[in-house]
C-alpha cells in the first residue's frame, strides 16, 4: 500500500493517522478535513470553552505531528468513485488512494425549516465563537431547544458564566438526558432548576419569532412563546456522509454500514466489504458494537479513538488477518454541578436497578438489564464505582464471543 487517504481530521481520523505511522506505514498520507482549524477535540466546547477556561490552543489534539501527513484544510470532500480509487474535492482535484479511511464524523441537525438571525447550532469551534460573541454583545435571553447532551452542557455552561444569562431549555419529551434512563434524568432536571435554567419540558417548538429581522421569540406547541435573544438548536447529529451518495456504499440511516473488522459493506450485496476502505468514528453504523435489537450508532468520544486506530491496522493487515473491534468503551459529561459517567448502553435495558445511593440522589449508580443480562451502568458523582461494571461486560464479550454491547463517552 502506498497511499493512504483519511477523510476526516477529527479524533478518529487523527488516531488513524497516527496508527498506520506506528504500524510502519510509509507511503504517502494525505488528511483531508472541511475546517480550516488545525483539528481539536470537541467535548471541551459546550464546556470549559463556553466557559471560558480552555481556548483553542488548549483544546488541540495530540498526534498531529505524528501522522506526518500531507493536510489538506478548508476543502471537503465531496465524491467518491471506488472503481477509479479517488477521492473528489470541492475544488475540483482528486486524490488516489489504495487505503482510504472514512472518518467524516457527524454535523448539527439543522432545524427542519428557514430560521431567522440569531438561531444558532453547536458542533465546532467557529460555532461556539459565534454564541459567545453573542453573549459577549450582550445578549442575555438564551432558548436551547434540545435537552440532550449538547444542550445541557451548554445551558449549563451559560448559567454558569456570571454574567446574568437567562436559559430556557426546551424538550419535547420528559425529562433531560432521557437516553441514560432510570431516576439520573430526573436528577439532571432538579440541578438545572437549583442552577437557574427554566425548563419546558414536554412541549416542543414550532418556529421563531422574529419581527425585525433576527430571532426575538421560540414558538412552542403550547401557543407560549419565549423571549430570545439566541435561540440553540441542538436537536441532534446527522452522519457527514453526503459525499458517499452514488458511491456504492451501504449507507443504513445514513451512516456508512461496516463490519465488525470496520471494512464498509457494499451496498446491495450482503457480506461484501471493500478492502480497501475503513470507517471510524460517529459516521460508522458497525456490526460490532449492538445491542440486542441489532447494530447501535454511536457519537461518542472513546468510541471515535478506538475506531480510528483499529480501522488503520486492519487497513494495513487486510480483511483476513484484521481484527474485530471488541470494546467496552465508557462515558463522561458534567452539568450543574454533576458528574455523570457510564459504560455500556444503558438506554437499550428494561430493567433499572439502583444498585448504591438511593434513587433520585446526586450519588448514585443504576445499572441495566436486558433479560436478566447486564447492558450498561449509570453513576452520578460515584464515577470509580462504574470500573467493576466495565469488567463484567468485558468478561461477558469474552465468554460469549460476541461484539461490544456499549457507548461510548460525549465529553
């Protein structure tokens, strides 16, 4: 193999990198990302960014230097043609490859509709310089409609600034972070109360106002209307796989269908991979890592890492000495004082224990069955205790010899 092209220049596309150097790559290497930044780490954005206490130099990855590639910033790609092997770019040039990594991660779900000035998404660093140039200006009515993990790290963040911003979070379901189940959602919703964000819960919006020209109101289903100053939308990610369109790839959901080796699957033909094209990160839909309803998505940190590596070395071994992604990657976020931490797929139990703590408390572990089985474990402000749990759905993937039953981390 004597050309390497990564697509993508987040932490899975780095970490494969940085992979195929260490595993004695040393052809030609090329990293091609969409942003213009040298490539950074995102969970610290809805965080210590929006806060403040981290900037962009902090935040950059390690192992830049390492992949010793050709960087090609600013430009995305934009097609794929597998029978020529060339990546095509938005400038127009085209790049060869005999190992191409897909690792284009997610971007914001836009709000299903036109938006007026002033309703922002969160995914990158440019995006959070342009809410906080919001709040610096003065703003000082914020709506975040989303309550999942994006959006209350940054409501919390925003509370949290000192600087009198009033945040509205906005979900159409039950409670915030419902995906962890259990009492923890609930526990999230008392501390953003206590922390001074107001909650809409189970009503969704329905627009924006805006009678001069930029956002002044979020519509809900319930006829109220918000004030706002900036409205979030931060309803979810959407996998960056519009330029595989017509390429020939299986693309479930919209993400790129890949084995448990992490080779993407041709689309139409059962069983059949590409040998020479890997996927990592958040834009893979991988037969390794399910739940008992079949394979599980994920967009989360750990996950990206182990992905990007393992998907460089099985690139370098080929499909019949490459090895199967076998994780149990873990999870980690922090709002309103809180620490939240897990491991496995809590969300696909049915069954919740409270197993320390007492339900509803700011410490407490759940864990959760699927039929007897453990799946996954919950902890608020008792992260150690989560170590044995990751044990035990490690030595269950062993005994069973089956794929990783886990997520993996946000932040």
């Amino acid at each position: 193999m004597r050309e390497v092209v990564v697509v993508g220049a987040g932490l899975a596309g780095v970490r494969a990198g940085e992979a195929l150097r260490a595993r004695g790559f040393s052809g030609a290497l090329t990293v091609v990302s969409a942003e213009a930044e040298l490539p950074y780490d995102r969970p610290p954005l809805t965080k210590q960014v929006m806060a403040g206490t981290l900037t962009a130099d902090d935040i950059r990855l390690a192992g830049v230097a390492e992949c010793d590639a050709r960087w090609v910033r600013g430009t995305a790609a934009v097609g794929l043609d597998r029978e020529r092997r060339r990546v095509r770019l938005a400038d127009g040039a085209q790049l060869a490859y005999d190992g191409l990594v897909v690792a284009t991660g997610a971007q914001a779900r836009a709000w299903p509709g036109e938006v007026p000035a002033g309703v922002l998404t969160v995914r990158g660093l440019d995006d959070v310089r342009a809410l906080r140039a919001r709040i610096d200006g003065g703003a000082r009515e914020v709506v975040v409609v989303g309550a999942g993990f994006v959006g209350v790290e940054l409501a919390s963040s925003l509370v949290g600034l000192g600087l009198g911003v009033r945040v509205t979070l906005v979900e159409p379901f039950g409670s915030p972070l419902r995906v962890l189940g259990g009492t923890v959602p609930g526990v999230v919703a008392e501390a953003a109360r206590r922390a001074g964000v107001a909650l809409r819960l189970g009503t969704g919006v329905t627009g924006f106002a805006a009678r001069t020209g930029r956002v002044d109101g979020v519509e809900l289903a319930d006829g109220s209307v918000l004030p706002a100053e900036v409205a979030v939308v931060a309803i979810g990610m959407e996998p960056a796989t519009g330029w595989l369109r017509g390429a020939g790839l299986a693309l479930p959901a919209g993400r790129v269908h890949c084995d448990e080796r992490l080779f993407a699957r041709s689309a139409g033909v059962a069983g059949v991979v590409d040998p020479r094209v890997v996927v990592a990160g958040d834009v893979a839909r991988c037969d390794a890592v399910r739940s008992a309803d079949g394979p599980v998505p994920l967009e989360h940190w750990s996950n990206a890492a182990a992905q990007g590596e393992l998907a460089a070395r099985n690139l370098l071994a080929g499909p019949a000495k490459a090895e199967p992604y076998v994780h149990v990657p873990s999870f980690w976020t922090s709002a309103f004082g809180l620490r939240i931490k897990s491991v496995g797929l809590p969300g696909t139990g049915d069954r919740v224990v409270v197993e320390e703590g007492e339900p509803g408390a700011e410490k407490v572990v759940e864990a959760h069955y699927r039929r007897g089985r453990l799946v996954g474990a919950v902890s608020v402000n008792l992260g150690k205790r989560l170590a044995g749990y990751a044990r035990r759905l490690q030595e269950e993937q062993v005994s069973s010899g089956g794929p990783a039953a886990g997520g993996g981390p946000v932040g």
